[in-house]
C-alpha cells in the first residue's frame, strides 16, 4: 500500500493486498485485492475461479501497451459469466504518467459500451487511486443499500 516500485514484474499467479481508505474521522472501508495476474496466458483457465466471491472489479489496462485495451472485453466476459451478481466494475487506465499509446478517448469508448465508469491513474505518483477506490466503494454501497 502507498508504494512503487520501478522494478515491477507483472503477476505470476495470485497477489493479494489489503487497502485501508479513510472516508471521514471514524470511518474506513477496507478493500481486500486479489491481483489475478491478467496479462498471464497461463492463468487464463483459473482467473474466474477468484471472481466467484468478488463484490466489484477494477479492470486494469496498461496505458502504455494496446494489448491490454483488446483484453479489457475478455476480462469482463470473465466476470459476467462467473460472477452471480451484478457488482460494481470500473475500468482503470494505468499508467496516465507515461507516454500512452491508449488515449483517453479509447478507454472512454470501451467504458461507455459497457456501461462502466472509467478512470485515468498513475500508481507510480498515485494520482487517481484513492479516487477510484472511493468510488467502487460509493457504487458498492449503492447496490448493498
């Protein structure tokens, strides 16, 4: 939590981290993340076994590689079919710092046709993060109440 490495060797597997947002004086919503390591192919046939207990998904695309915009239907293909409920997804565009070859407009044209909210981040400078926390949050909220 709150740090970066330059170094970064995408998931193998499963990586699971715990993110503490406080909302006001008193009151923190603890997220629980399983990194399912999407970018793996040999992961492909085991990622929807983690999606089962999920209560909302951030789909992550790296802004700075095309691929992973094209990945972005399969990996919500995933979560429709193994997911019961319907729960909050938000597509993340990561990587804003750096020269993308995703532009904004891309990821704005993906999310409006999936009906998802999209935001634009930097885990590197952390600009955005807590923001879509917050908001998976808020919308997670809305669908328990």
């Amino acid at each position: 939590e709150n740090s970066f490495s330059d170094n970064y060797i995408s998931t193998i597997g499963v990586e699971i981290h715990k993110k503490v947002l406080d909302i006001t004086e008193g009151t923190q919503i603890n997220f629980i993340i399983w990194d399912i390591g999407g970018q793996r192919q040999e992961m492909m046939p085991h990622r929807a076994r983690f999606y089962g207990g999920a209560n909302a998904a951030f789909i992550t695309l790296d802004r700075t590689r095309a691929k992973t915009l094209e990945n972005v239907r399969v990996w919500f293909e995933d979560i429709r079919n193994t997911v019961q409920q319907r729960i909050p997804v938000v597509i993340i565009g990561n990587k804003s710092d750096l020269d993308v070859s995703v532009s904004e407009e891309d990821i704005k044209n993906i999310a409006d046709e999936f009906g998802f909210h999209y935001i634009l981040t930097s885990a590197k400078t952390g600009a955005n993060v807590n923001d879509a926390f917050l908001y998976i949050a808020f919308k997670y909220l809305e669908n328990v109440f």
